[in-house]
C-alpha cells in the first residue's frame, strides 16, 4: 500500500519534470529552427508566419491586460475580503460567500463570451471609444472578473487570521471599526494580501481564453504601444494561436514558438507563485 | 471632592460623564470605508449578475425554440441545426477520466503526504513545494504538455487528439488540486481517531481505511467535485492538444473531439450567416448556459459537502 | 501609601461591617474611602445573554473610585462576561444582548445615546492573553494617543515614556524601543498592554485574568504595579486565582454558576459581594465559604 501511495506522491514530481523538459526541448528546438537568430526576438512585432517574434509586442500585452485585471481585481478583491471578514453578520456572510464562490466557478471561457458580447461592445466601446470594439481594456476587465475571487479567497483568509485579540485590544482603547480595520488588522495581515496579490497577478498572466478572444489580433500584430485601448497580444494568446487551426503542421519555427512561450510563460508565473508562496507561510508562521 | 457630599460629587459627575460619552462625533471614515466596502462588493456581484443575464437573455429564444433539440444534435455549419451532442460527449469523457485518473491518484498521493511520509525529509517537502507550484502553472501550460505526452508518445494508446487525450491533460491538470484539497481534509482528522485505531491493533493501513479515510471523506469528496468543475470548464489546453470544431464522429473515444467550452470560444467568434434565423454567438449563449448549469451543479455540491461537514464538525 | 493603611484599617474592623450588598449607601464611621469615593459602576439586575441562552444573571452592584475590586468563581461562571459589559466589549458578539443596567457615573451605557468608542476611551481593558499588535513597543503604547490626534512627535515621545514607567516597563524597554512589542517577554508583555491602557488616560481598567499566562515572578509584578496603579484607576478585575484575589483587592465579588432546569445549561449569578476580607475570612454565604475554602471549584 505504501509504495502505491509514495508512488502517487513521486509522479507529482515527474510531471513537473515532464513539463520542464517538454518545454525546454521544445524551446530550444524554436532557437535552432531560427537559427540563434535571437535579432528575430526582438524584430516588429509578432508575425509568426514571417518569423518575426517580437517578445516585447506579447510581454508588454500580458503586461498591460495583467495590469488591467489588476486594477479591477485588486480594490474588488481586496473589498470583498474586508467586507466579509470584518463587516458582514454572519448570516450576510453565509449568503454572500458561496455566491463569490460561484462566480470562482464561471469557465474562463463563458467570460470571455462575456466580453465579447457585452463588456467590449456596451461598456468599453461606447464610454471610450476605441478603434477596435476588441481590445486589451475590454480583455484586462474580463480576465479582472476571473482574477477577483482569487484576490478575494486569499486575503479574505489573511484577514480572518489576524487574531480576534488584536481587534479587542484596538477596541479596548476606544478605537473605531474603521481604524482597527486600517491600523491594526490589514497590517497584520499584510504578507497574506501581498500573496494573495501575487498569486493573482500570476494567475492573470496565466489567464488564456479571455485573452485569446478578446485582445484583439488573431494571432499576429504589430506592436502597437502602451494604450490599453488598443488591441494587444498576450503570452497565452499566441500560443494558443501558435497551434492555430486543427489541421496545422507541427514544426516550423511558427509553431514551435510555442514551447519557447510557454517557457517564459512557466518561468514569470513560478517564480510569482513561488515568491507568493513564501508569504502565505510566513502570516502561518506569525499566529 | 472630600468637600462635596458623595451623591452632589456624584451628580457633577455623572453630567461631564455623560457629555463625554455620549458625545454625537460624525464617524466620517468609518462611513466612507462602508461605503467603498459595499460598493466593491455591489460591482462584484453585478459583474456575476450582468454575465448570466447575458447568457441566459442571448440564449433564450434559441431555446425556447429548439429544446432538447440543442442538446443532442452535432454540430455543424449551419447555425439553425447545431447541437453541442458532440461537445458534451468530449467534456463527459474529460470528467470521467479525471474521476477514475486523477482522483485515486492525488488521494493516494494525499495519504501518502499525510500519513505516511516523514514531514521532514527533504524529499517530501520537496513534493509539497512541488505540488504547490503545479497547482500554479497556467493551464495553457498543461496543453503543451499534453499535446507531447498524450496525443505524441502515447499515441498508440489514446489515439493522438482524442477525447482520452484531452481527458488524461485535464486530470494531470486537476491532479495539485486533489492532492491538496485531499491533504487539508485528512489533516482535519483529529489524531485521537488513529491513536483509536492503532490501539485495538489495527494496522496503519486498516487505521487509514476505517477511521481517517471515512472521516476525511466530505472533505475529500469537496475538493473531488471542485476539481471536476475545473475540469469541464476549460479550455485553452484543449485548444493546445487540438480540439476541433468541424466534422467529427459523434461520440469517439479515440478520434477527434471537442467539448462544450471550445464549441462557446468558436462560436462566439463567427459571425451570423444570412439566410439563418439563429446567431453563432446565441448558440455559444446556449452552450455557455449548460456549461454553466453543469458547473454550477458540481460546485453547488461542494458548497452543500462542505458545510454539511463543518456543521458536522463544530456539532461534535 | 494611604491606600496601603486603609486597607489594614478594613482588616482591623473587618468583621463588623455591616451588610456589603448594599456598600456605602450607609457607610460605617470611619471608613473614610468607602464613604467619599464615588460610585463608579452601578450594576442594577443585571444579565447577558446570548440568543436565548442566559450567560450570567441578576448582576447587582457597586464599584467604587480608586479601588480594586475583583471577580471570582469558578469557570463559565460568567464573570469575564459581565466584565466586558462595563465597556461594550461584548457589542462585538453579535448574539450578545443585555438586560438591566450598568451605570456609569449615572450614565447607563446602554443607553442609545451613549457613543460606545467613547465609552472605551474611559474605561480600558487588560485582556488574558497579553495582545501586543505586531508594532514596535513605541507605536504600541502611541497606538491610543494617536487615535486621539496626538500628533507631535514631542508629545508622543512624552505619553509614552509615562505610560511605560507607569506600568514599570520603562527601564526595561528604554532602549529599544524601536522593537517589535512580540520581542518581549510574556510578563513584559502583559505590561506593555497595560502601558498602552493607561497611555489614553482611562478612569477605569478592567482587567481580564490579566496573569493567567504568567509565571508567579510576572504575576507579582503585575500585582504590585496594581497596587500602585490604584490611586489613579478604578480597577476591576477577574481571577481564577484566590490568593491574588486576596492579595490585591479591596473588595470582591463572588460568582457561581447554577444549571438550568429547563435546558441543562450553566448561567452565571453573582453569590455574595463584600469587602475581600470579609469574603475570605467570613463570608454570608455558604457556596462562598466552600469556594474559598477550596471545597469547592
């Protein structure tokens, strides 16, 4: 039984080699179809099918709708953890929460349908009016509604293990709700929100269909700035249109870029969720 | 104040104490936190509330019309006749592989950590990290895993891009999350119950079948249900193992497939043909809404598992 | 210390006192403290409950200015419950109610009017487990001064020093002050809490078995600082702990508790009240004399 179970354990470890070596031997098969020709990392824009791999059009695209989403989940999040934690009853609570859950449960997909169908063309066309109805503000929002009951979950968890005797004894000198609030609890909760923070920037970088739908380019663009008005590529975005049709051949350096994307993508998000990690602990450690 | 008589003493008093304690200062902050509390909650609730008005208002006169009919039709060209018949039998196959593969795997692997390993030893920690930082790999990375290791080594066996295929990448997908989901109900039992076990002479795995195991059971049953509605929801590794839209055999294990989130991402993205009645995007409206029910269903039994078991748990 | 006379004066004549549930309303000759000082707390009938369920009841009685007094009894007899009703603390459960009255100076604080933060500021609280926040000493002792809008470094620098010599931590902690309060010993600890009561300047300190964390060395510190504190605080406080009971206060209360018939459940109510020598050398009531003779609890 053990060594069934140890088993179990072990190839938990080998798929994480696995996903290592799959992408490392595919990154380096991309560097060698290109030749080492790294000019091609950094030529205008992404054009996979000219072999332009410009790093920066999709960087600066998961960039900025990772920062959009942050926008939008960081005070929607954050709120929703204090809100529960320190201010709803009980019985508010046990209403609320498992409705935030629901929304944890929406497919990133119907999302994406979301955006398409009503927050890119009602909200974000008609109050800014950008060039392209699909673009990286309309995707930074939709990926931000995906990313809110992460932020949420974890500071809502940071927050309630701040112990109650911290909160008495901000009281017990005549403070007020709000300032043990702000004073006391969400400091004493600080490398929890940080993490939670952290975890979900990585998770909006990792965010892939509302990205793919609604950024914008279909799998190749130029770089087109900073505007989040614009329309934009993300990292997850072009692998997945890296694959393309269902008919596509596999090889080719337009294909292959996929492993090499998929390296940085894994590398950005472990190291975030690594990093994360460590904060999550150390508020344990703390209580 | 040795002057005053005590209850003269005790009336001055009493009037600067009460002026003072009932002093009306306009709690300014403390209001306008309230305010930005309610607000953030509000939006939260309405961006859910805004999503499925959509779905459900897009998809309705599709439904209404077509019924079951939707349901069980292939899909297709034309957006009057489609069905998602072929997509759902893709995610029901996702959902029973991640049942009999993942399941039995990361509660293995969730016994293994708990009861068995030692917590120090450097190789288990370094299993903890490790599923820890799996549980944070973007799914799309799963896809390219997937793609090479099920529909390229073990072609003989799935079939290259098949159903078995995309359902084993959603089961290595879902597998941290059972793990951990799994660990965190087996360390909620207390450690009275083994020691119960072990002293009528039962041995460490007749402790863990009959006592931590149905102990741990609602909880691990949660986590269970959570990871399958992950499971069937998404879809950017599907895209990367190659899921298709176009002509299909219905209901192969083997063959090509698709499934109910890749028939929504199409769909939304064509356009209406002319001469038709019904748009792509409702179809993918209707799609999105038995995706969604599905998933509400699995997630609504996790909230209902978990609560029932912390009720359980704070009534002993 | 004149404190410390008057109260062996209450040993001299302690058994002649007349009946303490009604203290000082008709004070003896002679007992100067307990005919001026003023009636801090005047608790009338009563009880807390939470939902239907009575956690303590018929509560009636007096505290007066510039004495200690203590509550005593047995677990789950309700006396850390009705603690915190003299500042509201119990407001933060939500299933929490009260019935009858506690006034305050006069003043019921239960009374819609009253403006329990203000409530707080007056009357401050030492909890069981010592509760520094994770700041540094200094913020934690500044922590009251400046929800006052004390805001000039000077001024600060000046509550502070006070507050800690006034709960005797200050040689301690003078130079380092810049360090986490979670630093310190727990004993230093419970100190630093009780620094950070006074720094706001209340009239009141209740404190909630403020040494059951504490080895008997912190425990005596925290005793004798009582005893110094008691010329300028009301100080109420509940104990496990008899002997400290005995040591420190000039009166308690003892509490019980008795099952309900109806639900098999214990509510707390207030047995005897008194003078702490008469409580301990002769109390009125038997449950009293078993509890502080040790037969009992």
């Amino acid at each position: 039984m053990r060594l069934l179970f140890q088993g179990a354990a072990i190839t938990t470890m080998v798929i994480s080699a696995l996903i290592f070596f799959v992408l490392a031997r595919g990154a380096i098969s991309f560097l060698v179809q290109i030749d080492w020709d790294l000019s091609k990392l950094s030529d205008t824009g992404w054009f996979p099918r000219r072999e332009r791999f410009d790093l920066r059009t999709i960087i600066v695209g998961s960039v900025i709708m990772g920062s959009v989403a942050m926008l939008v989940a960081v005070p929607l999040g954050l709120g929703v953890a204090v809100y529960l934690s320190e201010y709803a009853r009980p019985g508010v609570r046990r209403v609320l929460k498992p409705i935030i859950e629901v929304l944890a449960g929406v497919p990133s997909v119907i999302v994406g349908y979301f955006v398409l169908r009503f927050i890119a063309p009602d909200l974000v066309a008609n109050i800014f009016q950008p060039t392209n109805v699909r673009n990286m503000l309309a995707a930074g929002i939709g990926i931000g509604i995906l990313v809110i009951p992460i932020m949420a979950s974890i500071s809502e968890d940071a927050l309630r293990a701040v112990p109650d005797a911290l909160r008495e004894a901000s009281y017990g000198v005549g403070a007020r709700k709000v300032t043990t609030v702000t004073k006391v609890v969400i400091p004493g909760a600080i490398s929890g929100l940080v993490a939670a923070f952290i975890i979900a920037t990585s998770r909006a970088i990792g965010e892939t269909m509302v990205a793919t739908m609604a950024g914008g380019f279909d799998g190749s663009g130029p770089f087109t700035g900073y505007s989040p008005l614009e329309s934009g590529l993300t990292m997850t975005a072009a692998m997945t249109n890296a694959v393309g049709g269902t008919d596509q051949d596999v090889g080719g350096a337009s294909f292959e870029v996929l492993y090499f994307v998929g390296m940085l993508l894994f590398l950005i998000t472990i190291t975030l969720n690594v990093f994360g990690d460590r904060l999550v602990k150390r508020i344990r450690h703390r209580y | 104040m040795a002057l005053m008589t005590p209850s003269r003493a005790g009336e001055a008093a009493a009037e600067t104490v009460r002026a003072g304690i009932t002093k009306k200062d306009r709690d300014v902050a403390g209001i306008a936190m309230l305010i930005g509390l309610l607000l953030a909650m509000i939006l939260t609730l309405l961006a859910l509330f805004a999503l499925l008005a959509q779905v459900v208002s897009e998809s309705a006169s599709l439904l209404s019309a077509r019924g079951l009919d939707f349901v069980t039709s292939p899909i297709g060209s034309d957006p009057d006749k489609i069905g998602i018949w072929s997509g759902l039998f893709g995610t029901i196959v996702i959902g029973v592989m991640v049942l009999v593969v993942a399941i039995p795997m990361g509660v293995a692997a969730a016994i293994y950590l708990e009861e068995y390993a030692h917590h120090e030893s450097r190789l288990n920690r370094m299993i903890m990290v490790n599923i820890r930082n799996l549980a944070g790999v973007p799914a799309v990375i799963y896809g390219v895993l997937g793609f090479i290791i099920f529909t390229q080594w073990l072609s003989p066996i799935t079939g290259g891009k098949s159903a078995i295929a995309a359902g084993l990448t959603m089961a290595v997908l879902v597998l941290p999350i059972v793990v951990i989901t799994s660990m965190e109900a087996i360390r909620a039992v207390p450690s009275g119950l083994r020691d119960a076990g072990y002293g009528v002479g039962a041995s460490r795995w007749e402790t863990i079948r009959d006592h931590v195991l149905p102990y741990a059971a609602p909880g691990i049953l949660t986590g269970t249900v959570l990871s399958i509605a992950r499971a069937l929801g998404e879809a950017a590794p599907l895209i990367i193992i190659g899921a298709v839209t176009g002509l299909l055999p219905e209901t192969s294990l083997t063959g090509f497939f698709s499934a109910v989130p890749i028939l929504i991402f199409q769909w939304t993205g064509r356009s209406q043909p002319p001469n038709s009645e019904f748009a792509f995007t409702e179809s993918a409206a209707a799609a999105g809404l038995v995706l969604l029910i599905i998933v509400f269903f699995f997630n609504a039994a996790a909230i209902y598992l978990r609560n029932r078991f912390e009720r359980k748990r704070s009534g002993q | 210390m004149s404190n410390v006379s008057d109260r062996i004066g209450f040993l001299e004549r302690g058994l002649d006192m007349s009946d303490a549930l009604k203290p000082a309303v008709h004070p003896t000759a002679g007992e100067t403290s307990e005919r001026t000082a003023e009636v801090v707390f005047d608790l009338q009938q009563l009880s807390v409950l939470y939902g239907d369920f009575r956690a303590v009841r018929d509560g009636t009685l007096q505290i007066r200015d510039q004495q200690i007094t203590a509550f005593i009894g047995p677990s789950g007899c309700g006396k850390t419950t009705m603690l915190r009703c003299f500042n509201r603390m119990n407001d933060f459960i939500p299933t929490a109610r009260v019935e009858g009255k506690v006034l305050y100076h006069g003043v019921d604080l239960y009374d819609p009017a009253v403006n329990s933060t203000e409530v707080r500021r007056r009357i401050g609280m030492v909890f069981q487990k010592p509760n520094p926040f994770p700041k540094s000493i200094y913020d934690n002792v500044a922590y009251g001064p400046r929800l006052l809008g004390v805001k000039k470094r000077s001024q600060l620098d000046e509550v502070v020093e006070r507050s800690l010599q006034g709960a005797a931590l200050w040689d301690e902690v003078k130079d380092r002050l810049k360090e986490s309060g979670l630093g310190l010993s727990g004993g230093q600890q419970q100190r630093l809490c009780i620094a950070r009561a006074i720094a706001v300047e209340p009239d009141v300190i209740l404190m909630d078995e403020p040494c059951s964390a504490l080895d008997p060395i912190a425990t005596g510190r925290i005793e004798e600082l009582m005893a110094e504190m008691k010329t300028d605080y009301t100080i109420v406080i509940v104990t496990h702990n008899m002997q400290q009971a005995a040591r420190v206060s000039d009166r308690t209360a003892f509490f019980t508790t008795e099952i309900n018939p109806d639900s098999d459940r214990r509510t707390g109510i207030l047995v005897e009240y008194d003078r702490t020598d008469k409580i301990f050398s002769n109390p009125a009531d038997q449950r009293t004399e078993d509890y502080v003779t040790g037969r009992f609890g």
